[in-house]
C-alpha cells in the first residue's frame, strides 16, 4: 500500500467520530478508547512503530469498538444500563467483591434513580446536583459497594448522567 500515511490518517479520523458519538451514550468506554487510539497514533508519530502496525492496531481497534456492542446484549443491559455499568466497573475491587449480578442490578437502579431524578438544568443547580450525589451514594452503600472507590464511583456516574440526561430531555 503506497499511502500508508493516508490510510492511517483516515482510520484515525474514522475511529475519533466513533469515539466522539460514544461520548454521547458512554463515558467509560469513549475515554477508554480515545485512550488507546492516542498511544497507538503517538507510537506511530514517534517511529516506534511502522505504518502497517498501526494500521493493524487501529483495525483491531475498530473491532474492539463492535465487541463493546455488543457486550450490552451479552450482559443482558441496555445500552442506558451498560453506561453506567461500565462507570461501577473501573473500580476492579467491586467486580472481584459484588460480582457481575449485582453490578448489574445496582446499574438498573442507577437508570431508573437517574431518570426519575434529572431535571433539564440539573447540572448547572448545585441542590439539585447535590441531591442526586446523595442518591447515587444511597444506592451504592446499599449494595455494598466498596467505600474506598466509592466518590470516584459517584463521580463517573454523575459525569455519565449529565451525558444520558442531556439525551433523555431531548427526547421527552
């Protein structure tokens, strides 16, 4: 292939719109990807690797991209669900401690805690936001979820929520 520049260029472009329209449903899986798109085109850039191998990389990061797809019918999740989900997840000590199951029954809560609790301007509302910081709180506690991770945890299910809410209000 004589313009592996091109083609590596155009995968990138290609894999940053798919990173971006996942900023828009998940927060957890567009940083983990925008991520890894980053070292492999640094590598690139730095001569570390060849224009073929980042290539290759790039595709493989694509298929990635279409397993994390479905992986939300593999959970049994929706795609709402999966989003939050993968917010509780990046905390390796509450897979190991709770367990996929209740992973996911504490994701189902958070959708429904979520969506019954935003408001079109909850996010610029410090009460508002305080409130469903509490609620998000109340909810993990009452799994178990572990202390230690636990603000993180709320954090990243605040930053998702303000994502899926935006969605939601749009489609009310």
């Amino acid at each position: 292939m004589p313009q592996k520049n091109l083609a590596v260029e155009l995968l990138r472009k290609l894999l940053e719109g798919e990173i971006k329209v996942r900023r828009r449903k998940n927060v957890v899986q567009a940083r983990s990807f925008a991520e890894m798109l980053e070292q492999a085109i640094r590598r690139y850039q730095n001569r570390a690797v060849e224009a073929v191998q980042v290539i290759e990389e790039l595709i493989a990061l694509a298929k990635e991209m279409r397993e994390a797809d479905r992986r939300g019918e593999q959970l049994g999740l929706s795609e709402e669900e999966l989003a939050f989900y993968d917010a509780l997840e990046t905390n390796d000590s509450a897979v190991q401690v709770l367990g996929e199951p209740t992973l996911k029954q504490i994701a189902r809560e958070l959708v429904q805690t979520v969506r019954r609790n935003v408001t079109i301007d909850w996010a610029e509302r410090e009460n508002v936001r305080a409130h469903l910081r509490r609620l998000v709180k109340r909810v993990l506690r009452k799994y178990g979820y572990p202390p230690d991770k636990q603000e993180k945890a709320t954090q990243t299910v605040l930053e998702q929520a303000e994502v899926l809410s935006e969605q939601w209000a749009l489609a009310a």
